[in-house]
C-alpha cells in the first residue's frame, strides 16, 4: 500500500470509530458492531492478499489498521485477528473468513480416534472470546505433535473475565470436545505459532503505540485549553517539561515498535522484545505524565484519558511485561558473547536467537 | 483512661492498649454503602469518649493539647492497630483548627464541641471547575442581605458531600478588590434548599466525590470566620493543616514495602537481582521518609506549627507511594491486571491504591505547586513568573 492509501486506510477507520460513538466500558455489543462495520469496509482482512479472499495490503498495514482502533480506544479484538490469528491462519494455509476472531495461547491436547479429533484443555484471559465466531489455538498431542487449531466458539466453555481497562479477557476450556466444525493442521517448529507469545507481545507493542500517539495529543490539547493563573497551563515550564518527557517516550516507543513491525510480519525476536520493554517502559511514563497534567479531572470517569491509560497499563503487562522480555533479551545478548553484542545491535538483518 | 501526652513511650503503650480492646473485629462497612456511614460515625464517638478526638486541640476547647510527637505516635499505633478510616478528618483536621485559630470565642463555642463529639460533619468547599491549582480566582459569589450571605456557584471534588452537615467554602464578597483580597471564608449549611449535590465517578470507581451546586444558598453573617475579605489568609491556615506533615504515615508505607517482600518471595522472585534493587530503594525511601517525618515533627513541637517542611513531605511520599505500586504491578506482571489475586499477600484493593498513589500527586496542592512553595519557602529562590 501506498503512503497515500495508507493515510486513507487510517483515515477511514478513524472515521468509522468516531461516528460509532464507542462508550466505556467497552461492551460486547459494541465490539459486535464494530467488526461487522469494519467487515463491510474490508477492513478485518487488511494484510491478507486478495486472492486469499482478503483487502490485500501488507502487515505493516494492518498494523496502522491496529494502531488507529488503539488510539481510539475502539472495542474489539482487532489486534488479536489482524495481527495474530490471521497471519497463524494464513501461514498454516487458511483462508481466512471476515467473522470474528480471536487466538487462545494456553494448554490444548489434541487426541485422534476413528471418529475424528477431540480437543482439552484450556486458555486464560483470552482476548474478546465471548466475541469470537473461531478460536485459533495451538495444540498438543500425547506424542508431542505440535497443531494449529481452529475451533469456533460455540463448541468451548466461556468464562467472562476483564483486565483493568474492562476488556473481555475470557476463561475458555474444553473437555474431550470432538471437533465437528474445526479446522486442524499439523505445524513445526517454524510455523509462528510456536512463539505465540511473541507474535501477541509486538501486537500489544502496535497498541500501545497507538494509545501512546492519543494521549499525547490529549495532554497537548488540554494544556493548552486549561486556563490557571490567567494562562494556559502550557505556559507553565513544569508542564512544559511533563509534555516534553511524555513526547520523549511517545518517540522512542515508535521507534522501537516499527523496527519490530516487519513487512512481511515475520518475527525478529530482538526487535519485538525491545519493542514491548520499550513500549511497557513508555505506557508507564507517559500514563503518570498525562495524568499529572490532566490533573482532577483526568481522574473522573467521564473525561476520557482513562479509556487510554488503563488500555495502556493493562496491555504492558500482556504477552509479557518489561522485567520478563528484559530477561529473555539479556539472556539472549549473554548467550552470543562479547563479541556478537555490536552486530547484534548495529545490524539492520533480522538477528537469530539461541 | 488517661492517657500521658508528656511522655510519648507511656503514651504510646496505653494507646496501644486501648485500640487493642476497642478496634472492632471486622473492618467496617465502607463509608457510602449502608450503614458505613453510622458505624464510622459511632467509632469517631469511641474515640471522642475516650478522649482521643482532637488530640491536638488545646485543652481548654476539649483536645489534649498533644504536640507533634505525641500525634505522630497516635498515628503510628492506629494505623498498626488497622483501625477504621476516620470519617471526621475535615472537622478534627482542617476547620477545627482553623476556628480555634481565626474564630471568636463564641463561634468556637458554637463550632467546636460538635465537631469533637462527630455530631456534625464536616466537607470542604474550596476548589471550583475554573479554580483548581489557582484557588485564588474562585467565583463562587457571596452577597450580604440583611444579616446573611446570598451564596451562588459551583464547588467541586468535594468528598463526602453527601453526608456533609456543613461546608466550610472559600467565596468571594467583593470582586472589585484584588484576587486575594475580596474572598472569605463562611460556613454553609448543607441542608439548605439551593445546594444540590452531583457525583463524579472516580476511574477507579472509588465514591466519595462530588460537585455542589450553590444557589441562593443563604449563610448567616456569623458563619463568617476571620472577617470579610480575610478569606485567603484563613483558607492558607486551612491548607497548612491539610497538607500536615505526614504524622504517623511512614507505618502504612512500611507495611506496603513488607508487603512488597512478602509479595515477591510468593513469586518465588526473591532472588532475582532487579527485584532486589527494587526492593531495597523502596526500604530505603520509607525509611527516609520515616527518618524526616519525626525529624519534621520534633521541629514543629519547637516552633508550635507545621512549616513549609509539609511541602517536602507531601511531595516525597506520593512519589514513594506511586513507585511502590508500580514494583508491586511489576512483580505481578501478567497476573497484575487480573482483578482478583491468587497470592495471599497481595491486597484485595491493590488497583484501587495504585490509582489512589496518582490522585495523591495532584490532590491537597499538586505536586508541582508543592515545588514551587519548597522553591521560594525552603529554599529562597525568587517567585517564579
């Protein structure tokens, strides 16, 4: 996609988000509509190509799709189809439909018998399943075979749960479940699915950036409006200072986000962990900032700061937060020794991990 | 019970020994679910037969005339002892004292005695939609009538509200005179017909805050406290006692920092070395905090009241308390958003205080104003302009 459809892209899905009108807490119903409005506009199956019954563009542009539903606080698990279970479905040679849909990253076995596969197990908080029409989840059988699944819904148990944002993060289980309507595929070590985790933590890191791009713009703006004093309190070099550290982090976190969203969406495991620490690191700051400028009002439930900030301290902490990628990453850097830290950090290939 | 206000260790073991025997079981009902309200009430009562309400007040208005030290003491047992929230803060706090520094004698024989017993209580009415950090513009007019005030505007964030009997309002008399010199400060019936009282929902749904239309609300010219148009210098007074000098606080934010430890030894994370740093700067700052609370309060036995120190330590523990949840969110990680908790040492109101340690850096004078007043007070530094 062009820059220019990629402005239209962004264009049309902020505009389809601020004439829905979304409240909060984000409900069901409203998720409901916004996918089938962004399924009219082929907007669910962005950077699946078109002979594969999708909207054609590439991951980096669903990812923009991503990053504007973020930075409008929109419903919906469009992070988890577009840049998770899409791409796992895509990848395992599936066509995706435009129903909603969502991945379950937990314990699954799959067990085979003349009739057919039955799947157990389960998967906590999983994002918007009371939503999903399908489920993909990667699963196990008893001699160690790795599969992707795809289940719809309705043959699973749900569990309603929320993270502090009051997102559906759902319980979902299954028990000896035979699988009528499922999709199964054998997958190794290479399919994607084999480092959920990762795939999820950079969807969270496009997200958070998006979010992050809002509330900047917010804080600018109310500064700007908020007159203490006889000025604005932009006026004041201590806000001044606030906003400067919070645009500071907004940088950095993008930076840092766009070197982990690939073209092709494969994974640089590098990039994506130093996108989420980047980005969890940047959720905290800019959060605290804008709220100190905001001040009381910033903290009521009718202004609308929070519907960002809380979106931002729950997705720091999905799919891993700073202290856990952190770790993995420093270990990863320990593992090539001395000698492969330089390459490691001045290369623009993507890096192999140990 | 007597209880030794010259002594602070016998003090402290006979108050020990009291809120041993009379803090109840059972937490309390929260104050705005039912029946919190009478339970918090009938408590400040307990304390008051005691005679533990207005611990500070000289004794001549029913306190025990105890200074800096003794009260830090007094906090430091009731909150080891988990003793119920005090519901009477505003009264006992804020407009008692400042009654008995810029009332006459007969509004502190009107005011004073009901404020002890909690009989009446008490909300604040100073901040406005337009007037936050700049307390000073307030618009909320009061005009004389015969021996009363008409009163009309808009007050918010106002915390219990609802159950307020009387308003303690900064308003302006003459808009003619300078910003600071047309205010004053009056007392205002809450049950009069002009008020009406709207919630604002808190993001962490805590309740208690509201927004109080005023109009034509009437106040009789005796509720005028410190004269007409000394408003500013009274409200000063008020702040001062607001802001306080964190008396006895250092024993909650050791208890997080035990919690913290507690928290991640669960986590079996107790070895991993940046969760040890994390650790130790959170012991360290506690224990700084502690360390400079008494320090503060030895110094304002000598001089008789608060100072500018008040500043430095508002501001130095709603930043320690904001680090101490986030390490404690971080050592959560995954499992930090999840609104109930599988580990036993991790407080079922966890969120609530992580969101409550934000307000505290903007609530009682925000943190950027507090450097300002360290700046020009503590360290004089010119105005800044």
């Amino acid at each position: 996609m062009s820059g220019t459809e990629r402005e239209l892209l962004v264009e049309t899905v902020e505009g389809l988000l601020h004439g829905a009108g979304f409240g909060d807490p984000p409900t069901e119903g409203a998720a409901q509509q916004a996918w089938k409005l962004f399924a009219e506009y082929g907007l669910t199956l962005v950077g699946v190509p078109e002979d594969r019954n999708g909207s054609g563009g590439t991951f980096e542009d669903a990812s923009a799709v991503v990053r504007v539903v973020a930075a409008e606080a929109g419903p919906g698990a469009f992070a988890e189809a577009l840049l998770v279970a899409q791409p796992f479905q895509m990848r395992t040679g599936w066509v995706p439909s435009d129903a909603p849909v969502t991945f379950a990253d937990g314990t699954w076995r799959l067990d085979r018998d003349s009739a057919g596969f039955t799947l157990s197990g389960h998967a906590r908080r999983v994002p918007w399943a009371r939503v999903a029409e399908r489920i993909v989840m990667p699963a196990s059988d008893d001699a160690g075979q790795r599969y992707l699944v795809e289940v719809p819904t309705s043959e699973l148990d749900v569990v309603h749960g929320t993270n502090v944002a009051d997102e559906p993060r759902d319980d979902v289980a299954a028990e000896g479940v035979i699988l009528r309507d499922g999709r199964v595929r054998e997958i190794d070590d290479r399919h994607p699915a084999a480092d959920v985790e990762m795939w999820g933590a950079r969807a969270r890191s496009v997200q958070i950036s998006g979010a992050l791009g809002a509330v900047l713009e917010m804080t600018v703006r109310y500064a700007g409006e908020r007159v203490q004093f006889g000025r604005p309190i932009a006026r004041f070099q201590a806000v001044q200072q606030h906003i400067a550290a919070l645009a500071g982090e907004v940088v950095a976190a993008r930076a840092a986000v766009s070197a982990a969203v690939t073209d092709d969406g494969e994974i640089d495991p590098v990039s994506t962990a130093a996108a989420k620490i980047r980005a969890g690191i940047a959720a905290s700051n800019a959060a605290a900032l804008a709220h100190q400028v905001h001040g009381a009002i910033g903290f009521t439930q009718e202004h609308r700061l929070h519907r960002l900030t809380r979106r931002l301290w729950s997705w720091r902490e999905e799919f891993g937060n700073e202290l856990y990628w952190s770790r993995r990453l420093g270990e990863w850097i320990v593992e090539r020794g001395a000698d492969g830290l330089w390459p490691l950090i001045t290369s623009t290939s993507r890096s192999v991990v140990p | 019970m007597t209880f030794p206000v010259d002594e602070p260790e016998a003090f402290r073991d006979t108050v020990r020994a009291w809120l041993r025997t009379h803090v109840p079981d059972e937490p309390l009902p929260p104050v705005y679910e039912d029946r919190g309200l009478e339970a918090h009430r009938a408590w400040e009562k307990e304390l008051y037969e005691a005679g533990l309400a207005g611990l500070d007040w000289p004794e001549e208005y029913g306190g025990l005339g105890a200074g800096y030290r003794i009260q830090a003491v007094f906090q430091e047992e009731y909150v080891a002892a988990d003793a119920p929230t005090r519901l009477n803060r505003l009264g006992l706090g804020l407009v008692g004292p400042t009654i008995i520094a810029h009332g006459t004698p007969e509004q502190r024989r009107r005011w004073l005695q009901p404020i002890l017993s909690a009989d009446e209580l008490w909300c604040q009415g100073f901040t406005e939609p337009e007037a936050g950090s700049d307390l000073a513009s307030v618009r909320t007019r009061a005009e004389r009538d015969g021996d009363a005030y008409a009163i009309s505007g808009t007050k918010v964030w106002t915390s219990l509200a609802t159950y307020a009997d009387w308003m303690f309002a900064l308003v302006r008399t003459d808009p003619e005179a300078s910003k600071h010199g047309g205010l004053t400060f009056v007392l205002i019936p809450m049950d009069d017909p002009g008020i009406t009282i709207s919630p604002i929902r808190q993001l962490h749904g805590e309740p208690g805050f509201a927004e109080v239309r005023l109009e034509d609300v009437r106040a009789p010219a005796e509720n005028v406290v410190g004269g007409e148009g000394n408003g500013w210098s009274v409200a000063m007074t008020a702040l001062s006692f607001e802001r306080g000098t964190g008396l006895g606080s250092h024993v909650r934010f050791s208890r997080d920092v035990e919690m913290l430890v507690e928290l991640a030894k669960e986590l079996g994370r107790a070895s991993d070395p940046a969760v040890r740093d994390a650790l130790t700067a959170r012991f360290v700052e506690t224990e700084v905090f502690r360390a400079y609370v008494q320090e503060v309060a030895s110094r304002a036995d000598e001089t008789g009241e608060p100072g500018p120190e008040a500043s430095v330590t508002k501001l130095y523990w709603s930043e320690m308390e904001s680090r101490i949840f986030e390490t404690a969110l971080e050592l959560l990680g995954a499992d930090a958003e999840r609104l109930e908790h599988p580990y036993a040492s991790v407080p079922a109101d966890l969120h609530r205080r992580y969101w409550h340690a934000r307000a505290a850096k903007i609530f009682a004078g925000t943190n950027e104003v507090q450097r300002n007043l360290i700046a020009r007070r503590l360290l004089g530094l010119p105005r800044y302009s």
